[in-house]
C-alpha cells in the first residue's frame, strides 16, 4: 500500500463500458406504448458507476465511445460535471450514441427497449483505448454489454488484460440485459466466458438464478460461481439486503428500508460504494468485521439511490449515507 499521503494520486477507479440515455416515462406503471411522454435519464452501468464513486468523493475515470453528437456530448459532460475523468471518452462520427426507452413498472421494477443498431459503444476499438489510463487504474471495473459484439468485445478483453498487468483489482457485475444477447445460451456463455478473471463479482438474484440455471437464491447457488482468483462474490437481493462470500466465511446484511419510487440504478451506487472503499484496501474482503461495515455502507447507497427517480440524481453523496447510517437524535 502506498503511504497515507499518496492516496490521492493512488486511488483511481476506471469504468469501462457503455453510458447511454434511457428515456423514462413521465409515468410509472403504463407500458411504453401508453406512456404520454419522456424524460431524458443519462445512464449505462460502468458510467453509473464512475459517478457513484465521484460523488462518494472517489476519483474515478470512464472508458468507453459516444456518439460524435448532442447526447453524446452532453453525457462526456455529464460525466466532467460530475468530476469523472473523461481522457477516456472516444466519439464515432458515423454511430449515434445508444438510447433505451424505459418503463417503469407500478412496483418501481423496469423494462427494456433498445437502439443501439449499431450504437457508438459497441464499435470502440483495441487501438482506440487510452493504455496511459487504464494502466494508472487501481481498481478496474466492467460489465459484460460490451462483450455482445467485436469490435468492443476486443477493446474490453484488451483493457481487462493491461489493467490486470498493471496491478489493478478487476471488479465485474454483469449487469444482464437479456433483450441485447443473440440469444439466453450466448448470454450466459459469453458473461462466463471472463468470469475467471474477476477478483471482485457483484451479480442480482435475477442474475444468479439466471447463470446457475436454478431458481434457488441460496449459499449452495451461489457458491457454484466461486473460482479460485476470486476474493469477493456479492449477491444482491434488493430490500433484503445482500449476501457475501469469500474464501475464509460467508454472511449477509441487511437492507434499509426506504420509500423507494425507481431501483434504477442501485446496484450501480452499491458497488461504486464497494469499490470507494477497497480501492484504499484491498485486504477489505479478507477482514469480515471491515467487510461488513463497507457491505452496511453500500447497502445505504443503493437504498437512497431507490428514492429518486433516475440513476444518476439519485446517486448519493457521503454526508446523505452517514445520515442514513446515523439517524438524527429523537
């Protein structure tokens, strides 16, 4: 570890992958078809969480391609005003940036239409990716979107490999959205096909009973995902908290309960809150009174980010989750 004083120049989190704007209904519960206008929500996990950790007081760098138009200018600035790193950011002249439309389900859960045919993401190239950066990552954090078709498949694998040469901690949430894949079987094949190298995996209930096949949310489910690099598996289970498991124990935490109105997003604050406090300490998931404690703070993240609508104004600022940790004296 590097000396208390050097942690500002040692404690880089990059994000690779897709950022993209969902438009959202101005009206939960009606499908897309009924839904009588949208608002314009910047959004993709791996951007997500870059600015989860910014705002958690993080220093965080994204690594991706837009569109060289409006929206994908205005999210590169989104990303700057939200003290992102952007050295990362490549734009395609001749791809727009990738757009879903959204609807939000009565009970706060979502559905998926996308426009990506091709979006300027997917065509993010090896050659294209600034090495400089993501050799300076300590921690290196991505999704499995970008491993759908070449030439991101490429870059993504290449980024992985020069992060993990350079020292950093390889952080992987799938973030399965089904309606992207050929098909489940090339989902499932190709979101595994990486999944060795990960020392940090963050997967949904949904997403664990989708890779192991089973519909059982249990310790036996979960730990057929375990291999041997791992340090940190995590399954979320949205207001029941999450479950951990490393090679010495295994355990859960509890949620906090809050009135939420859109899960957008939560599990992009989760693991950005994770990732915020490893990126100092990777021994984190080897202490579990430490783990625990981090886990708690997470969770926090995640529960006021279920608040507000939208994933990235919800997203939370360190002082907004110690108030959640520490309620106000009665």
């Amino acid at each position: 570890m590097a000396a208390n004083g050097a942690v500002s120049d040692s404690g880089l989190i990059v994000s690779f992958g897709e950022m993209l704007i969902d438009f959202v209904p101005t009206v939960s519960g009606v499908s897309l078809a009924e839904a009588p206008g949208f608002l314009k929500a910047p959004g993709g996990a791996p951007a997500n969480v870059a600015i989860a950790v910014a705002r958690l007081g993080g220093k965080s760098a994204f690594v991706g391609k837009l569109g060289d138009d409006e929206f994908g200018h205005m999210l590169s600035g989104i990303l700057k005003e939200n003290g992102v790193n952007g050295d990362g950011i490549n734009f395609d002249k001749g791809a727009r940036t990738a757009l879903a439309f959204v609807t939000l389900r009565a009970d706060g859960d979502r559905e998926f239409m996308f426009y990506r045919n091709p979006s300027a993401d997917m065509l993010l190239k090896p050659e294209e990716l600034n090495l400089e950066l993501i050799r300076s990552a300590k921690v290196f954090h991505y999704g499995s979107i970008s491993l759908i078709v070449e030439p991101c498949r490429s870059a993504h694998l290449k980024a992985m490999e020069v992060a993990k040469e350079a020292g950093a901690l390889l952080s992987y949430d799938p973030n399965l959205r089904l309606p992207l894949w050929p098909s489940a079987e090339e989902a499932r094949e190709q979101i595994k096909s990486i999944w060795d190298k990960a020392e940090v995996i963050k997967v949904s209930d949904v997403e664990l009973e989708f890779l192991t096949g089973s519909d059982k949310i249990d310790d036996e489910s979960a730990m057929s995902l375990w291999h041997p690099n791992l340090k940190l598996l995590l399954v979320t289970l949205g207001e029941n908290g999450c479950k951990y498991y490393t090679k010495n124990f295994r355990g859960s935490v509890d949620a906090f309960h809050v009135n939420s109105v859109d899960t957008t997003g939560a599990g992009d604050s989760f693991i950005g809150a994770l990732l915020c406090k490893v990126v100092h300490d990777h021994s984190i998931p080897e202490d579990e009174a430490r783990l625990r404690e981090v886990l708690k703070f997470a969770n926090a993240c995640g529960a006021i980010t279920t608040t507000k609508k939208g994933a990235i104004p919800a997203l939370p600022t360190e002082t907004e989750v110690l108030s959640l940790l520490k309620p106000a004296p009665k």
